[in-house]
C-alpha cells in the first residue's frame, strides 16, 4: 500500500518509492519545491528503494523523527507529506 510518509504511525516501516512529486495536486503544489528539496533528501539518505521507520510523531503537525540507514533524522512535517513510500506489514 502507498502512503505519505507523515501517514505512517510510530514503529511502522516502509520503503521510498519517490520523492517530491505532486500526485495528482497540480503543479502548483511543486512551487519551491525542485531540485534543491530532492538533493537535500537524497543527502539525507532519503532515496527511493530506501527503507524507513518512523521512531515517534510529534503532535500538531510537528517533525517526525525517523530511523533512515542507521541513523536517526527529524524531518519536518510537510516535507514527510512529500516522501511517498510503500508500506511494509
């Protein structure tokens, strides 16, 4: 199944299948968001076929931290709304 990764809840896993586009919002919705988030999320470690567990979601739209090859990230919010990963049971 595919989601959000802000979708996930604490302790599940799934695997990046892409980054940053729209799904269907326009383009509009990509505005500020190119080369520039893409490469910031590939230096993290955040490529697609990279698997990713999400350690705790904060309240009220806050960070989420995640466990991503050995290490633990906080990304914010809206930028978890744009990683789309396929679950994994």
């Amino acid at each position: 199944m595919e989601l959000r990764l802000s979708d996930l809840r604490d302790g599940e896993s799934g695997v990046v299948i892409s980054i940053g586009t729209s799904r269907g919002r326009g383009d509009a919705d990509r505005v500020g968001r190119g080369w520039g988030f893409r490469k910031r999320l590939e230096d993290m470690g955040l490529t697609p076929g990279t698997e990713v567990t999400v350690v705790r979601s904060a309240p009220f739209s806050g960070p989420l931290e995640i466990y991503v090859r050995g290490s633990r990230l906080a990304i914010g919010r809206r930028m978890a709304e744009r990683i789309f990963v396929e679950v994994k049971r």
